[in-house]
C-alpha cells in the first residue's frame, strides 16, 4: 500500500496538473472511496489547491479517480 502522504504532497507540490490516481493503491476496502477523496479534497482545500476537475471509475478491483488541479 502506498502512503496518502506522498499523494498529497504530489498534488500539492509537483508542477504535474493531472493526475490518474489508482486509489485501490491507498485503500483495502475500495467501497470506502468516497472518504478517502473527501480527506483528499479537504487536505486540498486548506492547502489552496483547487479542482478544476474530478471523475471517479469504478469495477470491481479498482477505483480510478481522475483529477486535474490549478495551483
């Protein structure tokens, strides 16, 4: 499993703008996603990132979440 630090600090951080973001990578129970992306949104929130754009695909192993974000 991969740490959420790192992503946050990615999104954050990096001059990259969009991200394709595994979250199955983050969490064991993929059904929990939405708490997951709302930690992210709220961690995003505060750090004066914005969402210029956000969809999330979901099977039955992964949940995708497509994001492109303005600093």
């Amino acid at each position: 499993m991969k740490k959420d630090d790192d992503l946050i600090y990615s999104l954050i951080f990096s001059e990259q703008e969009s991200f394709i973001i595994d979250i199955s990578d983050y969490i064991t129970d993929i059904y929990q996603y939405t708490e997951f992306v709302s930690m992210i949104k709220s961690v995003l929130k505060k750090s004066k990132v914005k969402i210029s754009k956000s969809n999330i695909a979901m099977d039955s192993k992964t949940v995708l979440w497509e994001l492109k974000v303005k600093k």
